[in-house]
C-alpha cells in the first residue's frame, strides 16, 4: 500500500517482527492456521512443559481492581519482585531492593519507553546488532544522542571490557542500552565481566541499561545445585540506590505469559521515581488485574522450578535446530547459549536467498517465517547510509517442537528449490 502522507503526521517505521508479520498476512498468515510456522516472532511456546506449573487458565478479578493501578504499579507486586531479586542474586548484601526500588509497565517497551523519555542530554550507547524495537526507541527522544557500538563475529558478538571503557571514556557515554542475553546472537555478558561492567559503570559514572528479558535462558554451564543458572546484574550490585544500574525484565519471555504485558524496573528509588513521572503522560499504569495476578508467580521456589523446566526444553529444541540448519547449509557463527533465537549466517546459501530479506520471502511463499537481519543493525533516524547484516536472519526455537520440524521442512524446501 502507497504512504499517503497526512499533515503533521511523519512515517513512523514498523519494527523487524511487524514488517514480516505484515508481510506474512499479506500472503495469507492467519494467526492458529496449521498451514504456518512463525520462526520469526519473538515469543517462547506458551503451554505447559514437562514438569512445569499448571499454566493459569482462568482470572477471577476484584471488583476493586476495575480502578487505576497506580503509575508506578501496586505496592504488593514492586515488594514481591524485589524480595524475589534479592532471594535469587542478593543473600548475601547488605544493600537490598525493596518496592521503592522497582517500577511496574505496561510490558518491556513500555518499560524502555519511560526510561528513555527520562534522559537527560547525554551521549548513549548501544550495540549492534541489537533488539530491533531499539532503534525507534532512539530515535523518537531528542534530549540524548545514540551511539552505536559495532559488534563483530571475530569476538563472538561481544566487546572487551577495555572496549567498553574506551567507548565511555571517547564518546562521553553517559549511559549504555544493552539487551543482556541478546536477542538476536543469543550471547550472554555473566559471571566476573559482567562483574567488571558494573564497576566500570560505577568508576565512570555510565549508567547500565540492562534488558534482561531472557535471563532464564542460560543453556550449557549449569547452576548451582537445585538452582538452574541464571543472570542478572542484581548480582553486582552493590548499593541498590548508588549504583548506576536500571534493569528491566517482566514476564513475557522467563515465565512465557507474552500476553500480559507486564514488566518491571529494578533501579535506584531516585530513578523510580524519575519514570514514574514519565509514565504519568506517556502510558498511566499497567493494567491493575493482571498486575495482581503476576503475584503468585514470582515465589522463589516456583521460579527455580520453572527456569529449570524452560532451559530443559529449549537447549534440546536449540540443538536440535542447530543440527538442521548444519546440514541445510546455514552458517552459524556463534551458536547462542542463551534466549531461543539462532542468529543465521546465509552467505553460502545460493545467490537467490542468501539475503535476509529475499529469504525472507522466499520463506512464506514455503508458509514460514523468519525475520532479516538488517532488521537488528539499529539506525536511529537512518544516520547511516550503509546497512550490515544483510545476508543474517534470525530464526527464532521459540514454538514447540513439532511446529519447529514443521517450520524446518519448509526452509529446507526453500533451499532445495533454489539449488541449482
């Protein structure tokens, strides 16, 4: 469809995961048709798994919770997200979180979306490639100035802790967006670096802007025992209201609930605050009963459970996905230890589909969908004029098994389709 251009209306852009689901209903997608596999949305299977918790199936809502949340979320559930960050990563500080220090949204762009119109006139960073909703994020708030920080295939994705001191000390960053695990390379920044981060953040007064939404999905090294392995800069931090540190997960991702649309922020009470005030204009508050409903899931006890139930199921659907994509002749440079997405190298593919974008739609023409990976090279305002990642896409482990073969036949019938 043409842009009609409408007065005093701009072209907003969508993001990665919009542009293909557009595309794909444009082709014929319907949301629950058996005819097609989503490789491309960012969302875990959200049944129950082997082992794991009866999944809520019915709300019973108090008549009292028809009226406004507070902006900042109910006092009960900010209390029971900071005892359940200090029971997991903070036994032994004398620091703890309590409810001033958490902040509740309306999910994690809301979340981000408070945080960034909260900002003064600074210099961020960010990295690419990154989450794609990233790139509107910085683009839309003038008050600071996005950096882009290259990542690169030769260091897994990843940046040296004298890189990031460099680009703090060079640019005069004053703060650093980082989804940690990454979507879309599946690495992860843990243990002493991420260590070595947060002093750094502390020493330079950079402030870290942790996404964490897939901080349960840790495959490889395991935890400690009866704990499954999972990360947060909670951990490092060692004055919950002096430490430069803002984290932001929710459960969308770790406790497979997408649909609620409820986030949190961990941050100094100074910072709660601060975007809680932005949220009074930009959203009003997340939605009061299902707000109340989240409650009961974050007891340590079922935490543990489930993350150990998610990572069982999802490191044998990586690995099996890994395998596939081997023998259909897709590279993958860095094979992801944690988040449920497979950043794919086509390159070696034939010349037809070895672009992320004609994949793309070489894919649905197959009934699948994937998303490309120029998509995750973040361009505010399109400042620069050369796009990497070209020929990456980002094939996502996210549905259960038997729609992943499914979604895995249908690429393979791509590839075979254009060999020569």
């Amino acid at each position: 469809m043409a842009y009609i251009a409408i007065p005093g209306f701009r072209k907003v852009p969508q993001t990665g995961v919009i542009y293909v689901m557009h595309r794909a209903s444009e082709k014929g997608f319907r949301p629950g048709d058996p005819d097609w596999v989503n490789l491309g949305q960012g969302a875990p299977e959200t049944g129950a798994l082997e082992d794991s918790s009866p999944r809520i199936e019915t709300l019973n809502i108090d008549p009292s919770l028809h009226e406004y949340s507070p902006v900042a979320g109910l006092q009960e559930l900010r209390q029971k997200v900071a005892d359940l960050y200090n029971s997991l990563y903070r036994k032994d500080k004398e620091s703890q979180y309590t409810w001033e220090n958490v902040s509740i949204a309306g999910g994690g762009r809301t979340a981000l979306t408070r945080i960034a119109a909260s900002l003064g006139n600074i210099n961020m960073g960010h990295f690419l490639p990154d989450y794609t909703a990233y790139e509107e994020l910085l683009s839309v708030f003038k008050a600071f100035t996005a950096i882009p920080v290259l990542l690169d295939v030769s260091n897994n994705y990843q940046v040296s802790l004298e890189g990031i001191k460099n680009e703090i000390m060079g640019r005069g960053l004053k703060a650093l967006l980082i989804s940690n695990p990454c979507n879309p390379t599946g690495q992860v920044v843990e243990g002493e670096k991420l260590k070595q981060w947060l002093q750094l953040a502390r020493d330079y007064q950079c402030c870290l802007i942790m996404d964490e939404f897939y901080s349960h999905y840790i495959y490889g090294e395991s935890g400690k025992k009866d704990h499954p392995k999972m990360v947060s800069a909670a951990e490092y931090v060692d004055n919950v209201d002096h430490d430069p540190v803002i984290i932001v997960d929710g459960i969308t991702k770790n406790w497979r609930y997408p649909g609620w649309r409820i986030s949190w922020t961990l941050a100094p009470k100074e910072v709660i605050r601060t975007i809680a005030s932005a949220g009074s204009f930009l959203d009003g508050g997340a939605c009061n009963p299902m707000q109340k409903e989240v409650i009961s899931l974050l007891d340590p006890k079922r935490v543990l459970q489930e993350a150990a139930v998610l990572q069982k199921c999802f490191v044998q659907k990586r690995d099996y996905v890994l395998e596939r994509l081997t023998k259909m002749g897709i590279i993958v440079e860095t094979p992801p230890n944690s988040t449920f997405y497979i950043w794919a190298n086509l390159s070696k593919l034939p010349e037809a589909i070895a672009d992320g974008m004609r994949f793309l739609e070489a894919g649905l023409d197959e009934k699948v969908i994937t998303v490309p990976g120029i998509f995750f090279d973040v361009n505010p305002e399109k400042r620069r004029s050369h796009a990497r990642f070209q020929h990456h896409t980002r094939i996502s482990f996210g549905p259960n098994i038997d729609e992943l073969k499914c979604g895995l036949d249908a690429l393979e019938r791509v590839i075979n389709k254009h060999k020569v």
